[in-house]
C-alpha cells in the first residue's frame, strides 16, 4: 500500500508530483530545505571523502532520493575542491520530481557524465578528466561500479516496509483491507519466514507491540554498497532499533505530512500526504555494520559546520549598522545552524556511513 501511496505514477504522493519539500508551499522540511548551509557542509564532505580516495577524477557522487536537486545546486554553489573531477548524479523516481532538476542545476547525458567520452594514449575509451563538475540525472542508481559516494538523504525512511504485530498466538502480518469502502488494518498470522524474522529483531517485543521488516531498505543498501567500488555509501535519516520501536506505539515511528504539519492516519487520504517510517539500524547493519554512525549535529561539527557559522556571525557583525544581502545571508545561516543541530529535531537525525572496501 506505501508504494502505491507515494509512487503510484498517477496518483501517488511523489511520483505525481503531489508532494514537495521546502518552505511555503511543500509538505515538509528536509535540511537541504531549511538553507544552503547543510549543502555547504556536505560540499566539505565530499572534498575530505576526495582527499581520503587520492583524489580520483572522476569523483563520482550519487545522491539517490535526490527529489528536485536542492541539495546538488546547494554543494555545487559551494565551490568545493573536488569540483573540477566531480560527476553528480541526481536519483530520482519521480518523473515530476525529475523535470524540475533542469531548474536547479544545469543537466548533461548520462553517457557524458558516467561514460567513456575520448581516447587515451592507447586509443582505450575513458572519461575525461578535469571537466567537472557535470550533472545528470536518472530514475535508478547507476548499473556501473563507481569511484566515489552513494548519498541519500531522507530515502529510506520513504521506502515501502511489512508490518507486524505481537498477538498472544505469536507473530501478525498486518495487512490492509476494505471494510464497507474504508481501508483498515487487517492482522493475518505471519508465515514462518516474517516471523522468524520478527523475532530475531524484536525477541522481548510485548504483546500488542508493532514493528516493521523493512526489507526494501535493505535491498537498497546491498545494492548501494555493490554499486562502489572505492568509496563509501552515506545515509541520512531519522531512526532506531526495532527492539525499540516494538516498545512504542506505532504512530510515533509511523509518520505522515501534509503542509508542514502531521497528517492523518497513513490509510487515509491516500497520495495526498507523506508517509514515513523511522529507519531500523539494526536492520541495515545486518546487510553490513556501518564504519561510523553518529547524529547529524556531530556528522555537520565533524565537516566544518562551526567554522562556517563562525565566519557568518562575523560578517553579520562587521555590517549589521547597514546590512547588505550577503550580511543578511550571514544571519540566515546562523539561523539554518541552528535548525540543523536541533537535538530535538534534524540535528538527532542519524547519519550512517559504509566505506568500501570495508576497513580491516
């Protein structure tokens, strides 16, 4: 039903163009959203994650869940060191979501961007070097290994998952039924296969309590970590453990929007609000453990965050007697820091990451 919800060509919430990110008019805030600031920091990212694989040219970052490029105009306008070998790849399935990228961020083919583009001194195809940066985009992750990141940013939370519930007999798939032209949830016993699934993450989950199998999301990190080669997968998102959220109920981990605010039960109003799911990290990690798992606040402090709000706070001090646009910039990005490393907010958002090949 979540997948239909959010990426039904015609009527889902994204792929209709329905929902949107951002302020004024969008349905929720993601960093990105909140200021240029999140993309600045991630622009300082990518450049120590560039410094760490040799410098390679191309340096390829694929931001997947990339909606409509809000945060590839942001890193670009950041001037990052990597740029003259940066090739970005905007991830994107909604076709609606796609055709606004153009307006973000200037677009090239895919084959120019990811593809052999001149000979070598052999004669042998390859990409051309210092000709960065160059953006494109696509509706799936790229079918080539490549040297570089695999970002999303509030992805997985969105992908679709498999509700169970503890009963006293054991283990319910929760399903979605018709009751007299209303949807409502409609618990079945669980095959052995969900079951056993269900207690391996949640084996002291109480009677009533609910979790979800998100095996989507773990299908798309085993395909992220074989799509790099040398590099390291990143994910950004908002999240516990299924243990965990078998002791809370359902609607806390289980979350729609609409308008900037909380939305109706996820089987109402279906297409016309978002509908998230916290992120299970112990099921992530059962794919792989990650490297390093750490909030927001901590991930942006780590990439320069601070330094940044320090420069814009003394620029709003050198001119605040007759502030110009980019003294009032400053202001705003002191502003946006804030947001970002809200403990009670974005900045208690995880932030996972995988470098491949894995450390020994």
């Amino acid at each position: 039903m979540l997948e239909l919800a959010l990426y039904d060509e015609e009527h889902g919430f994204y792929a209709s163009g329905t929902g949107r990110a951002g302020r004024g008019d969008g349905d929720f805030l993601t960093s990105p959203e909140v200021g240029p600031l999140f993309g600045a920091v991630v622009a300082s990212a990518l450049d120590a994650w560039w410094r760490e694989l040799g410098h390679p040219d191309p340096f390829v970052v694929v931001e997947a869940g990339a909606g409509a490029g809000t945060l590839a105009r942001d890193v670009l306008a950041a001037s990052p060191s990597c740029a003259s070998a940066l090739r970005y790849v905007m991830v994107e399935r909604s076709e609606a979501l796609r055709a606004r990228q153009a307006t973000m961020v200037p677009l090239e083919p895919p084959g120019w961007v990811l593809g052999p583009r001149v000979p070598d001194a052999d004669g042998e195809p390859v990409v051309q070097r210092d000709s960065g940066p160059m953006c494109t985009s696509l509706a799936e992750l790229p079918a080539q290994k490549i040297v570089g990141v695999v970002l999303a940013n509030e992805l997985l939370d969105n992908l679709p998952f498999i509700p169970m519930r503890r009963a006293e007999s054991g283990w319910q798939e929760v399903r979605v039924g018709d009751d007299d032209g209303r949807l409502v949830n409609f618990p079945v016993p669980a095959d052995e296969s969900l079951a056993h699934q269900a207690s391996r993450f949640a084996p002291d989950a109480p009677v009533g309590g609910w979790i979800p199998l998100q095996h989507t999301a773990q299908r798309w990190l085993t395909q992220a970590l074989a799509t790099v080669e040398r590099g390291r997968v990143v994910l950004v998102d908002y999240a516990d453990t299924t243990a965990s959220m078998a002791t809370r109920p359902p609607w806390e981990w289980v979350r729609t929007y609409r308008g900037q605010a909380r939305g109706d039960d996820p089987l109402t109003d279906l297409g016309l609000q978002d509908v998230t799911c916290e992120v299970a990290l112990d099921q992530l990690a059962a794919v792989r453990p990650p490297a390093l798992d750490r909030a927001q606040a901590d991930f942006l402090a780590a990439h320069g965050i601070d330094m940044l709000v320090a420069e814009a706070r003394q620029a709003w001090s050198a001119a605040a007697a007759n502030p110009g646009l980019e003294a009032l910039k400053a202001r705003s990005r002191v502003a946006e820091a804030a947001a970002l490393t809200d403990p009670a907010g974005l900045g208690a958002f995880r932030v996972l990451e995988w470098p491949t090949p894995p450390p020994t």
